[in-house]
C-alpha cells in the first residue's frame, strides 16, 4: 500500500508522566493538544476550574458496557421492561407533550431493561447528528486500512488539515495550546486554521464546533473517494476535486458516506439521517439533500451498536466512546448535579427558529417556529449504575435546558434506585 511522510503535527515536548482520563490522559495517543491544558489543571500548575469527578477515569476504565455481556451483543432492540417502564412514565404528567425519550438500563449483575416515551417520533438532531459523521469516520478509515487498526489511529494523529471555507461561519469556539510557551486561548475557526484528523473530531464532540464536522464530513468523503491515496492528498488536489465534480455526485457521496454505517447497523432512514453539512461555507460547495431526523430509538439503535462494538468493529466503537467523554464543560441533560461523580460520554444539539407571524415570544433556545433541544447520553456512576438514554423535545417558546437538566436527576434516581434495591437483596 502506498505511504508517504506526513509531517507531525505534535512537537518534542515534556509530558507529565500522569494518567487521569482519557482523553486528559491521551495526548500522547491522540496528539490532540487541549488535554495537556487539562493536565496542567490537574497537576494545579493552571488555576483553573478543575473537572468534574466523573471526568478523571483512567484510560483503562473505560470500556463498552455490552461487549462480550454475559448476554451477548444486542442485535434486536429491546422489548420494555414493565416496572421501568411505570417508573419513566411518571414523570412526564406535567411535561409538553413533545418529549421523547428512550433508557436503556445496563448496569452489571442483573438483566438489562428498557423503557421509552414516543421513541418513534422524529426530530431535527442538532448537534447529535455529529455522532453519524463519527461513524463514517471509522468505516472509512477501516475501509483504508483494513488489517491495521494502529495504521488508522496514526492517520487520525498525524495527517494535519485546513478547514478552509466548510469550517466557517459558527459561534462556538474551539481551544487552542501552543506546545511551545504553553498560551492557551479560545476563539473561532477560521478558513486557514489546521488540526489534525484527531483534533477536528474532538472539536466536533467535545465543543460541538460545527465547523469541525463540517471539515471532517469532508474528510470522510474524500477517504471513500481516494482510498488508499488520501494520506498523501494535498490541499491542491482536494480544491480541484471538489471544483470539477459534479455537485450531484458530491451531494450523493456525502449522503452516503454518513448514511450506510448506520443503515449498516439497522437503523431506518426514518429513525436518523444526516441531510446536509453544518456550515454555510460547506453547503456552498456541497448542498445538502433529503433533510436531517432523528429519534430516540433511532439514536438508542447507535449507542447500543457502540456498546455491543458494532460499530464497525470493537476497537472502532471503543474510540468513539472515548470521543464522547465528557472532560469539557457539561451542559444541558449532562450540567445535573447528579451527574457530577458519574462517567458521562455525551452529545447534545439544539435548533430554533423565530417567527414574528407566529404567537409566543421567541429567543435564543426558545423559537417559536420550532425548538429543538436533544441530548444522548450514557452514563457510569461509581456505585454501579450504567445505562443510556436518549431525550428529545420541542417545546416551542422556552428554553427547556432546566427541565433537561431535572429529568437528569429524575432518571438517575430511578436507576439508582433499583440498583440499590437489587443490592439489598442479594
């Protein structure tokens, strides 16, 4: 297979001999350079707010919950369990109608059970559907490197990109650490910014950067076109792909790239699909097409796939999971204070739009044209308790960040609950 020599982005620098979380701990693994900003707040040489405990497992505590289970992968999904089911149903009465949530309860030593409110029902995913790009990421870099999964991570880590015009415009900024003098600062992406593969998808999932998905998205399109050629594509080579191609044909590439790893995975087009990149610089060059869904069962479908190692492989589903631990600021479903000790990987999204023809005040998170706020979660307590969820909500006119956040709490507790019952009893 052809190789070439890829200049690194990382520097000959001296690293804590520590190990607190991945990815606190991963630098080295990784090359992405904001976890050595989180061990230097660790170590106490920044005075910064230190993260949460959940936040400071070691690399080797974090494993997929369902993969070699005493019951085997779970391929089918999962008929409700009648005690939990009553449990979530109480606590809707005084809920808009609009939430949807699925729970999956897997904690070890018992059977796994499942519970759910409108799993079917379909929302706009936000920033969740970042989770699909992840996907395609994987099954194209198997599709490249099919025998070597040490040849992918180190494509991740050492292949460097520019954002160029798909990673403008967005709002939300991303870290930046200089290796040499240790300046750390935030700001957003511009077109000539570069990072590595690694670092695109953390800022995707850690920061929710939609320029970040949007590059990546075009990564994982360029790997299934190039295959074999893309670790040594240059910028030029890109430009004039992307300038001569048909906008069709990129249009039903990127469809496709995001789509089959999870149709793969049995997940309906109807459950959750990706219609369009997350920029305006991206739509520009590639349009979108068909329009974006999600729903609780849909996402419940992916998260159970990572956790069986379904998603392309186990060591695939593993990096994934570690992409969605929660070392950066939680928000929304994942700022409960119940949360706080518990290991959380973590994506949330949200979506509005204001309308002056329409009745009820509108803002930022509160549209009243429509309001989506969406969050997936799975989370590890320390004392026992492991389970999923997925939560989606629409509730025009309000922002439903506090009700997010209590329905936390309140589904914790019931699992909890039942843990604690179940110790009792043994």
């Amino acid at each position: 297979m052809k190789r070439c020599v890829i200049v690194l982005l990382v520097l000959a620098v001296s690293v804590p001999s520590i190990s607190y979380a991945y990815p606190i701990d991963g630098y080295l693994y990784s090359g992405i350079r904001r976890l050595l900003k989180l061990e230097r707040i660790i170590l106490g040489e920044l005075d910064e707010k230190m993260p949460p405990n959940g936040a400071l497992l070691i690399t080797e505590q974090i494993n997929l919950n369902l993969y070699n289970d005493d019951h085997g992968p779970i391929i089918d999904y999962p008929e409700a369990d009648p005690e939990l089911q009553e449990a979530l149903n109480s606590l809707f009465p005084n809920l808009n109608e609009s939430y949807s949530v699925a729970l999956f309860d897997v904690t070890p030593g018992r059977p796994v059970r499942y519970a759910d409110r409108q799993p079917t029902r379909g929302f706009q995913p936000g920033s969740v559907g970042k989770l699909a790009v992840l996907a395609g990421l994987f099954c194209e870099l198997e599709n490249i490197y099919p025998h070597s999964f040490d040849d992918r991570i180190a494509l991740l880590k050492e292949r460097v990109v520019s954002g160029g015009p798909f990673a403008v415009y967005d709002e939300h900024t991303v870290p930046f650490y200089e290796l040499e003098g240790g300046k750390h600062y935030k700001r957003q992406v511009k077109e000539s910014d570069r990072f590595s593969l690694f670092e695109w998808a953390d800022h995707m999932v850690s920061v929710s950067n939609n320029g970040a998905a949007s590059v990546l998205w075009r990564e994982v399109l360029l790997m299934r076109v190039f295959q074999s050629e893309y670790p040594c594509l240059n910028e030029t080579d890109v430009q004039e792909y992307l300038k001569n191609t048909p906008r069709r044909e990129l249009m039903d590439l990127a469809t496709d790239v995001v789509s089959c790893p999870l149709v793969s995975l049995g997940i309906e087009p109807e459950e959750w699909r990706l219609g369009q990149m997350f920029t305006r610089g991206a739509t520009g060059i590639i349009p979108g097409q068909g329009g974006s869904i999600g729903s609780p069962k849909g996402l419940m479908k992916f998260l159970i796939a990572v956790e069986s190692g379904r998603v392309t492989d186990p060591r695939s589903s593993l990096e994934i999971k570690r992409l969605m631990y929660m070392t950066d600021r939680r928000i929304r479903y994942g700022a409960s204070d119940a949360l706080d000790d518990a290991a959380l990987y973590f994506k949330s999204g949200s979506l509005y739009s204001c309308d002056p023809n329409k009745s009820g005040p509108c803002g930022k998170y509160a549209g009243n044209r429509f309001n989506y706020m969406n969050s997936v979660a799975i989370v590890e307590q320390p004392e026992g308790a492991k389970y999923i969820v997925v939560l989606m909500s629409n509730v025009l006119s309000k922002n439903s960040n506090f009700d997010h956040r209590r329905l936390a709490g309140q589904i914790d507790e019931i699992v909890k609950v039942d843990v604690e019952e179940a110790t009792e009893d043994q």
